[in-house]
C-alpha cells in the first residue's frame, strides 16, 4: 500500500483540494483507495459524503483519523491522508511515521513562501526525511500565472532542493469539484482540460516510486 499525505503548517493552502482530486485519479484509474481526515473540520469526510449521491462512479473508502485510528481497509492500494495545520513537534514526526510520500501546496502570497521556508527547516530535523526515506515534493497552488506573486512563488520553489512538481491554477472547477463530491477528472472534459493537464507532472513523480 502507498501512502500520501497533504502536509502544510499553514491552512487554507489546498491540502484537502489535493487529497480529494489524488482519492478520485487513483480511483477512476481502478485501484482501491481510502481517504483519511485527520482534520477536525472534516472537509475531505464531508466530500466523501457528498460523493455518495452518485452511482457509476468508483467509490473512495472514508476514514475519520479525528475519532478512531487510519487503519484503511484490507486491500487497499493508496491511502490519501489529509492533515490539519499547525503540525509541529513530536506530532510531526507521529503522522509521518509510516508515510511514503509528502506533498506540501503553497500558496502564491508572501506569507505563504515565509511559512513553507519555516516548515521545511522544521521538517528537515525528521529522521525518514533527512535519512532520503521518504519522499517529500512542493505544488504551488490557486496560480495566476501572468502575475509577480506567482513569479516570486515559482522563483522560490524551484531554488529548494525537493522537487517542485508543478502548478495548479486558481480555477473554479475545484470548487465545483469540492461542492459535488467530485473530482475535477470527473467533471466533463471540455470543461477541466486546462486544470487536467497540470497534473500530469504531479502524478508521474508520484508514480515513479
């Protein structure tokens, strides 16, 4: 089983956005997947809820990490784990003791590149992470991409030494996504070919494990 989490000390950066659309590739491409929410809001638990008012779609196993142990279920290929902000400490090592793969979503906002720059300091102290056990890659996200925060941001992403593996747009198409328990490969094509085609680096480094 390969195991992803959405990690980012800074809320509000896509966390959940990413987690949800990586549930709905890998399902659509027929491997069994659970999601785990260990946020209490339980943004992803309430998409999952939302997905459940269609037939014909691939269905995506949800676990409330919040109230009980992520345990995904037997036979399971990919848990897609989505986790609060503000993981520091020992807590961080907790949540990534048995994780594969890290994905951190930044923001394009000076902020955002300030709080990814503390984060990753503080992630570099992980034992898995310093050891090269476990791999660990940065997607800029909510893009505009003619404009100078995204510049900075791009600028700043691809002088680290993780991978930056690529952007996503700001695009109404997620929230719609967000709103219908869908995923945005699930939307009709015409529609989210722009916003599709911006995965592909994403899911090729993913798939080079």
């Amino acid at each position: 089983m390969q195991t992803i989490m959405l990690m980012n000390a800074k809320g509000g950066c896509g966390k959940s956005t990413l987690a949800t659309n990586l549930a709905t590739w890998y399902a659509d491409e027929g491997f069994k997947v659970a999601l785990a929410d260990h946020d209490p809001q339980g943004s992803t638990l309430d998409w999952l809820e939302a997905r459940q008012d269609y037939e014909g779609i691939p269905e995506i196993a949800a676990i409330d990490a919040v109230n009980g142990p992520a345990r995904a279920p037997r036979g399971t290929d990919y848990l897609i784990m989505d986790v609060p902000a503000s993981i520091h400490g020992k807590d961080i090592n907790a949540h990534l003791r048995r994780v594969d793969t890290m994905i951190m979503p930044v923001l394009p906002s000076p902020l955002d590149i300030r709080a990814c720059k503390r984060y990753l300091k503080e992630l570099s102290k992980n034992n898995r992470i310093a050891r090269g056990q476990l791999r660990v890659g940065v997607v800029a996200n909510r893009v505009r991409e003619n404009t100078r925060a995204f510049h900075e941001l791009e600028a700043f992403l691809n002088g680290l030494e993780i991978p930056f593996l690529g952007k996503l747009r700001e695009s109404q198409n997620y929230i719609r996504a967000a709103e219908t328990g869908l995923g945005i490969f699930e939307l009709a094509p015409s529609q989210v070919y722009a916003d599709v085609v911006q995965w592909d680096a994403i899911i090729d480094w993913l798939n080079e494990q």
